[in-house]
C-alpha cells in the first residue's frame, strides 16, 4: 500500500528567487548577440555555398551613445550603430561594416581617437575593408558607400606597422583618402608608446592631416598618461595641441583631459567620463570646461 503524504509533502515548494535585472539584462544581451551571429552565419554559408572553415562568427553590433557638454554650448548627444559583419567563409581578408557615421575618419587623428569633443556627423553607409599584411606592414583598403540622397563613395588606403624595441614601440601609419564632399586628403602618424610598468604607459602621439581641396594642414601632438587601476578600470591624463597652416602656421588650441573608464560586462558594456579643459584661438585661448560621456552596449 501507498503510504500517506505528510503535511510536509503537501506544502507548496518555496518560490525561486526571480532573477534580478542585471540577469536578465546580460541574457538578453547574450541572446540577441547569438541571433546576430546565427543570422551572419547562414548569410556567409549561402554567399559561399558550402562551409570552408570552422572559424567562429564573431559578428558584432554595437550602440554607441555620447554626450557632450561645453560652457556657452547646449548639451549634446550623438548615437552611433556599428555592425561589423563577419563572413569567414567567403572572405580571409575583407568583410563588411554598416554604420551611421563614417568610422575611418571619425577614428582619424589624435583629437578623435583620445578626446572627442563634437558629436560625429551621421552619415550611413557601407564600409568593404579589405586587409593584407605585407611583412610588417599591414595594408587596408576600405571604400565606402553613402547614402545620403544619393550615393557618395569614398576611399581609404592606410598602411601601418608597429615596431616592439622592448622598451617602447614605434606606431608609424600613412593613410590616403578621398571623400566626396572634402576631396583627397593625406594623413600621417608617428606614435611612441613606452611601457613605464605593469599598469602605466606612456606616449607621444603626433599626426598631421592635408585636406586638399581647402589647402589646410592640420598637426596634432599629445602627450597621454595611462594607468590600469584593475582588470576593469584604467585612467589616463592626456594633454593635446592642435596647429594649422591658415592664415599661417600657428598653435591653434591646446586642451587637458583626464579620463576614466570601466568595463562594466565585457563585450556587453562599458563606459567613459572625460572632463576636460579648452584653450582655443577662436575664444582668445580663455578657459572653457567640458565634459564628454560616451556608453557602449554590444551585441
């Protein structure tokens, strides 16, 4: 015979505990992620046909939303869509980029790539890059298609190398690039990088930029201080000065950074806080305080 349930045995199972937001938040992340990449899959084995390798789609959208804010100036924020789709089976070399701004020259030169000030100009387009290293050089050239009304297409050759003499390396780059709107321009850069310890670098990054089409050469050298306070976190004190050829050559505005960012999930999540001090010819080089945010959520 069956025995009889006890009491115990007829009381209702403790309630789970509900995931909290953070949770959710990071398997939501995840399971989008994964569509992307199951989407970007099957698009690269119908293109190709069949599977020719076992490489990972590593597909990736990012979010990336920044603020700006500057004494005299209205607040402003910027969004930018990054897709960088991977297609490992019809291409070792190239693959493609769809983005709400142009990305190579928005990473251009000094002032973009460690303090950006002004929102980038929304501009969708198509990136095909197409990559090639050369012994030590590594080549690419990307055109890009832009619709803006009508489609505008630009082009970007770069070559660069990084040279490891063990206490410091060497980051030469020569990039030369056509944009319908600016005309052809040449930009260069000589960056040092000296690995002072485990958590602190130091370099010296100089670039300068001639856009054609308007005869302006713009030269950027900073001088950037960066720590690594933990697996997640770093810091970096950055001074810029910026000099152009119009009227004449001259020092056009000099600016002091220090900026914090965090790895708040890796690959999901992360952040920067910049504030900043201006001094620019067009204000008479008086003060003028800043601050930028920049959040970017990937997929």
């Amino acid at each position: 015979m069956t025995p009889l349930l006890s009491r115990a045995d007829l009381a209702e199972e403790p309630p789970k505990p509900s995931e909290s937001w953070e949770q959710m938040f990071i398997e939501s992340d995840l399971a989008i992620a994964e569509w992307f990449n199951g989407a970007a899959q099957g698009l690269d084995l119908f293109l190709a046909r069949k599977q020719l390798t076992r490489k990972q789609n590593k597909t990736t959208i990012k979010l990336e939303n920044s603020t700006y804010s500057a004494e005299g100036q209205a607040l402003k924020n910027n969004l930018g869509v990054n897709v960088d789709l991977k297609l490992p089976n019809v291409e070792e070399y190239w693959h493609l980029k769809f983005t709400s701004y142009d990305e190579i020259e928005a990473n251009r030169g000094v002032r973009n790539s460690y303090l950006r000030e002004t929102p980038r100009a929304t501009n969708y387009g198509t990136t095909v890059g197409l990559f090639k290293k050369l012994g030590n050089v590594r080549t690419a050239f990307q055109p890009r298609v832009e619709f803006q009304g009508r489609l505008k297409i630009s082009h970007s050759l770069s070559f660069e190398s990084v040279a490891d003499l063990k206490k410091y390396e060497v980051n030469p780059k020569l990039e030369f690039y056509a944009n319908p709107d600016k005309g052809a321009g040449i930009f260069e850069a000589l960056n040092f990088n000296f690995k002072l310890s485990k958590t602190n670098t130091l370099t010296f990054a100089n670039d300068g930029d001639y856009q054609d089409k308007i005869h302006l050469y713009t030269v950027n050298n900073a001088v950037s201080l960066g720590r690594m306070l933990n697996d997640k976190e770093n810091m970096s004190y950055t001074a810029v000065f910026t000099s152009t050829n119009q009227p004449c050559y001259h020092l056009d505005s000099y600016t002091f950074a220090v900026s914090y960012s965090r790895l708040v999930y890796k690959n999901i999540l992360d952040f920067q806080i910049s504030p900043h001090v201006d001094f620019s010819n067009a204000l008479s080089f008086k003060r003028n305080l800043g601050l930028t945010l920049n959040v970017d959520l990937i997929f």
